[in-house]
C-alpha cells in the first residue's frame, strides 16, 4: 500500500508541468530539475526548520524578482530542510546544530551532504542579501579586502570569475581559513566550505556566498548568469559579512 508520504509525490509528479505554470521556464531550461525539486510539496518534521525570510518576496527588486525568492525559498529551501530531517531521522545528527552537521559529514553521506548543504547555504544567503542599493563595503572588511585584493574592484573581479567559472550547479564563496586569511573559493552543488571531510584544502568559513544554481536566477535571467552575478552586488548585507567575518575569525581562535 502506498504511504501518505509516495501518494503526495505521485500525485504531484502526475500533474508537475502543466499545473505549475511559473515553473514552465524551469521545465524548459532543465527538466530534471522541475521533477526532483519543484514538484514535491510533502514536508517532513524534524528538528530543522525552514527559516523566515528577513525581508519581503518583492524586497530585492529589480535585481532579483518576487517569483523567484518565492519559490527560491518556499520550495527549493523547503525541500532541503524536509529531505534532511527524513534523512537524519535515525542518525546522531539529528540532535546537532545545523553548521556542526555540515563540519561532519561525510562525502559518501549524500543526503545530509546535499540537504544539510542546502539548508546551512540557503539559511545563511538569505541574511547575506538586504534591500536598496548597498554599494561596495567600505567598512572593516572593506578595508581587508582591499589590502588583501589592491581594490574592492579587484575583489569583485575575481568573485565573479569564481562564481562564472563554477561549472552547473554551485555557489561561489569569500572565506575565512584556519590560518585567519581571506580567500575566494567555490564549491559544486550544495556543498559549504565548512565540509572539512569534502571540501580539503579549501576548507574554512563562509562569509559572503552567492547561489549560482539556474534556480536563483532564470526566471528573470534566463542563460545570462554573469548579469545576476552583476545584480548580486548592490543588494548584499555588508553587516552580515563583517559579523560572519567575525564569526569565523572568533571559530579559528584568531583576534579581528
Ligand atoms: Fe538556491
């Protein structure tokens, strides 16, 4: 007999494309997608939870629209955090914090490695964006990064080569590493740089990310992602950014 939990995925896969029609140019750009993840609305308790948003859907118009952060957030993000709390149903992580979670995991656990991945990723993209025109840092970090980079424009040049470059699926990465360095890095899928079991060398702790999965940006991007990667900087939380860089600095054992 078929549970509540087959019958509901079934039944939506049975009518995903035709039914949803603000997710016809998902279907059109990449159909696995559409079936794995915008069509399945069972969500599972568990001890992790699908964060508010700290701003409206509409709020970081023009440069990403209402739709997208709807669904970016309600399906995508939801999705992430019912398939880990299924998947750690009979695991210890189930009673860890999610960044403990993501530090431990294994590359051959694949569940918690993507879901646990994709609900710390998601969790801390959402804090990392405001809206308004944000402009560039020119705060403490601003200051780092202009040592370290020779001009926030530098900086900037060489985020986006990393989050253009990131073949399919993945995010593109400012961090902070073991030693106390600022360094620029990306990773595939959902992985998080604090993977220490996956990531190796490039381990450390994110501080300012950018999701350039298509479903961040092709409704109103459509193949153009270097143009989103563009938008992404005048909507960023440079006080989110200081704080995580405090936070990763404070985790190493180093003094800011
Ligand atoms: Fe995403």
């Amino acid at each position: 007999m078929m549970d509540k939990r087959t019958f509901l995925r079934t039944g939506l896969l049975a009518t995903a494309t035709a039914a949803l029609n603000p997710f016809k140019l998902f279907a059109n750009s990449n159909q696995t997608e559409i079936i794995n993840e915008e069509t399945f609305d069972f969500l599972a308790d568990g001890p992790f939870t699908l964060p508010d948003l700290p701003y409206q859907f509409n709020a970081l118009e023009p440069h990403i629209d209402a739709t997208t952060m709807e669904i970016h957030h309600g399906k995508h993000h939801a999705k992430y955090v019912s398939e880990l709390n299924l998947a750690v149903e009979k695991m210890a992580y189930k009673s860890m914090k999610i960044e403990q979670v993501v530090e431990a995991v294994k590359p051959a656990e694949t569940k918690v490695r993507n879901n646990g991945g994709g609900h710390l990723n998601h969790s801390m993209f959402w804090k990392m964006l405001r809206p308004g025109e944000s402009g560039m840092e020119t705060g403490r970090i601003g200051q780092l990064l202009n040592t370290k980079f020779g001009s926030m424009d530098k900086f900037k040049e060489q985020f986006n080569t990393a989050a253009t470059a990131r073949f399919g699926s993945g995010w593109a990465w400012l961090i902070v590493n073991p030693q106390g360095g600022l360094v620029i890095t990306s990773t595939a899928n959902q992985d998080n740089p604090l993977m220490k079991n996956v990531v190796g060398k490039d381990y450390g702790y994110p501080i300012l990310g950018l999701d350039v999965w298509e479903h961040a940006y092709y409704l109103k991007y459509q193949n153009r992602r270097p143009e989103y990667i563009g938008a992404f900087w005048n909507i960023i939380n440079w006080d989110e950014v200081n704080k995580n860089y405090e936070a990763g600095m404070k985790k190493f054992g180093k003094r800011v």
